[in-house]
C-alpha cells in the first residue's frame, strides 16, 4: 500500500465525499447519468455506485484509482462509459465485455499498454476512444465489431498502427457518406465533416449546393475542389487545421460568406479572387504556434507570406485576426477596409510588421491588439474611436504621447512591456476602466483613481483581446 501524506489524505476524503454526494443524488432522483471524478483525488471506485443499476450513462474520468471494479457489468443498461485519465489503471476488467448496450467506451490516456481482445464481445459498442501510443496492435475482433463507426484517438501518432488506420479511414469515409445522406434527404443547411481525417472531400457533396455552414476542420484535406464555387448559398466556412496550401479561385463565387476560418494550414496567400467575398465579415488565420517538427521539416514556422492587394475590397470585413504568420506587411489597399471593428495581429517572427499610410482610414476600429512589436505605430493616434487598445508582449520602453489623444479608450493593456513607469497623459484617458500593467515594473501613483474617475482596475486585468471570439 502505498503510504501518502496528510493532506493528500484529506483531498482524497474530501474527493470521495463528493463523489458520495453526487451518488446520493442520483438514487434518490433516480438520474441515469452519474459523472465522477475530475479534480484526480479520488483513489477508489465508489461501491456505491453498484447500486445505481438503472443508469445508461457513467463517467468516472481523471482519477487516482487503480482498478475497475469486476461488477461493472452489473450496470447492465450503460450505453455510455467514459474511463479515461485515469492513469493508474494498467488493465480493464474482462466483466466489461457483458456490457451488451454499450454504444459508446472511452478509454484514453489510462494505463493500458494493449487492448484486451474481449472487447470484441460488444457487439453494440459504435464510438471507441483510445490513445495508441502504447499499443503494439489493435486486436483484429475489435476492428471488425459488426456496428462500430467510429474509432477516435485524439490526433496521436498511429502510424505503428497500419490496421488501425485502414479501418479509421474505411470508417470516417462511411461516416461521412452518412452525414451527407442524411443532410440531402433532410436538407438540413448546415454540415459538420470535421474530424474525419478526409484527404479529399468526396463527390458526393457536390449536391449539397443550399448548405448555408460547412464545417471540415481537422482533416488531412490538401486541396479544394474547384466545384467549392458552386456553395453559393455558404455563409460559414470552416477549414482549419488541414493541410491546404492553396486556395481554387472558384472560393471568390462565395458571394454570400460572411466567416472563413483557415488556421494552421500551409497557405502561403490568396487567391486574387479573394477580394470577391463583398460579404465577409470575419477572417481569422492562426498559424501553428512554435512547433519545432514544423520548424525541421520546412524551415519556417508558418507559411503564410502575404496578403494580396484584392484584399481591401472586403467591404463587409468587420474583423481581421492574424497569429504567428511570416506576414511583414499588409497592402495599401487594407485602408479601404472602412467597415473594419476590431484588427488583431500577433506575431513573433517579424517585429518590424510594415503598416500602410491608409491605415489612418479605418475609422470604424474599436478594438485594437498589437502583439510582439518594437513600438506602437504612428497610425494609432489617428484611430479617435478605438475604446480597446492591447499592446501588450511588446518590446518598448515609453508609450508614444498619441495614445492620450484617444478619450474613447475604456481598456488599454500594457502587460509583459518593458515600460517603466506611465506617462502623464494617462490622466486625459478620462473614460478608462481597465488598466493592465501587471508583468511590468511600475510604480503606481495612489492618487490614479482620483485621477482616472472610471477606472475599475489596474492591475492583473490580462484579458487579451481576442479578436476571434468579438
């Protein structure tokens, strides 16, 4: 047994006390749903959960216990059970396998070095979730479960696993066929593909042409087709995180869309045709973050280059959001975006990020996040409507005196500057309410909220301006 301390102790007592509680309310309500666990003190499979044998669905998820407990197959109607993270589990019970309803097992990042082949004997089972890593083979009988449709292992490494994935693949493209089918019988406007590790979008989406939202995030897509062009009822189009290095033109018929999102991908532009979308609202492309392998296989943490002159007849752009690209500049015409709320770049490849005169034109910008520059540019003092400025992450030592020139700002976030004290103009910033200079060495006047009558706070606000989520 293993010997812990006083106040693990506790936490462990106190986890099972609310896990005790949790039960209590399940039997007297008699709740077919029970989800324990979560904060990772509890140590041991509550017995009383024995009892609750009308439940369908049973989660008991990132946890310190070290078994399952053989009666799980007691619980005959579960359809649902989730008992992943919980790490200290190095095998499942073989009890598991008399679970005939069981529709749906999560088992990732538990302790498990194999899957055990009784889990072939769930002849119901429909979703499993593993993590891969571990495991030197997938039991055969659990790739041929007779109504399994979907295997889930979270984006890990399978390539040990060439079974593994020929069956994911065989079972994603079914999936996807299906969700196709039945958004064309039932004309639903709106389909989600994502997560079904797609290479290509097949050609039976073509007939899908009044789809409003599409939604294929996370595949392994390295092109579109250009029959793409033919959606020209989409107002929502979500393709991050595939592998596109290049858009068709046919993407500027899209008339009607209003939100494309296209993070992390291997775009290095747009296609000219771009400047066609005259009712796109929100743009947003997030590059991979300091990803190493990246880096030793391309040379280049991110792809993305530039921006193509078309892009200011975007008149409809309300907000643009860029993250770690090898962006340097944005083009002249960027100033004609005059519809333009809220413009977000983050970067930490370039700090010498070139700005357009025809900046001065965006009027209309609200909020402003500048991010990992070398000072604020010169364009900012003529934005008189800003009311949310972010420039924090940024490598300068005094703020320029424009930005006491903008009386509408309300929030103005300094964190992780090397400022080192605040200028005397801050007083003119009469409408302030947010003040964010944590991360800095900074002595604060007392007197500041006198002076600054609507501030609320001024330190530890650091709530970077997402520009995404406005």
């Amino acid at each position: 047994m293993p010997k812990y301390s006083e106040e693990t102790l506790k936490n462990q007592k106190e986890a099972m006390d609310e896990a005790l509680l949790k039960i209590k309310k399940c039997r007297k309500a008699k709740f077919k749903k029970l989800e324990i666990g979560v904060n990772g003190n509890l140590n041991v499979f509550p017995e009383e959960i024995r009892e609750l044998t009308w439940l369908t669905s049973l989660s008991v998820h990132c946890t310190g216990i070290r078994k399952i407990p053989d009666w799980i197959d007691e619980l005959k109607d579960i359809k649902f059970l989730d008992l992943s993270t919980n790490r200290n589990v190095k095998k499942l019970p073989s009890s598991i396998s008399n679970l005939k309803k069981l529709k749906k097992l999560i088992i990732d990042n538990m302790g498990l070095n194999k899957l055990p082949e009784f889990l072939g004997n769930l002849n119901s089972l429909e979703f499993l979730e593993i993590c891969p890593l571990e495991f030197k083979e997938i039991p055969q009988c659990i790739l041929d479960l007779p109504k399994l449709k979907r295997i889930e292992t979270r984006g890990y490494d399978t390539e040990h696993l060439p079974s593994l994935i020929a069956k994911r693949l065989e079972l994603d493209r079914k999936e996807c066929l299906r969700r196709i089918e039945r958004c064309k019988i039932k004309k639903h406007k709106k389909l989600n593909l994502s997560f079904l590790y797609l290479v290509e979008l097949p050609e039976e989406l073509k007939a899908l042409y009044w789809l409003e939202v599409l939604k294929v995030a996370g595949n392994d897509l390295k092109k579109l087709p250009e029959w793409i062009g033919n959606f020209t009822e989409l107002k929502e189009l979500d393709l991050d995180c595939n592998e596109l290095s290049v858009l068709p033109d046919s993407i500027g018929k899209l008339t009607k869309l209003k939100s494309i999102t296209l993070d992390e991908n291997r775009l290095e532009t747009l296609p000219d045709t771009f400047g066609n979308l005259k009712s796109l609202e929100v743009f947003a492309l997030w590059e991979r973050h300091n990803n190493p392998k990246l880096e030793e296989l391309y040379g280049q943490a991110s792809w993305f280059t530039y921006l193509p002159e078309s892009f200011g007849k975007l008149s409809s752009l309300k907000i643009f959001s860029i993250a770690e690209t090898r962006l340097t500049k944005l083009p002249e015409s960027f100033g004609n975006l005059k519809a333009l709320k809220h413009l977000a770049i983050y970067t930490s490849i370039k700090p010498d990020f070139n700005f357009p005169k025809s900046m001065i034109n965006l009027q209309n910008l609200r909020g402003l996040c500048l991010s990992a520059f070398n000072k604020v540019p010169d364009f900012v003092g003529e934005l008189k409507n800003l009311t949310f400025l972010d420039i924090s992450h940024n490598k300068f030592y005094s703020l320029p005196d424009f930005i006491g020139n903008l009386k509408k700002l309300r929030v103005l976030n300094l964190h992780s500057t090397w400022i080192t004290k605040l200028p005397e103009w801050i007083e003119n910033l009469k409408n302030l309410e947010d003040l964010d200079i944590s991360s800095n060495d900074i002595a604060i006047d007392p007197e500041i909220q006198k002076k600054l009558p609507k501030l609320k706070d001024y330190y530890g606000l650091y709530n970077l301006y997402n520009a995404k989520s406005c």
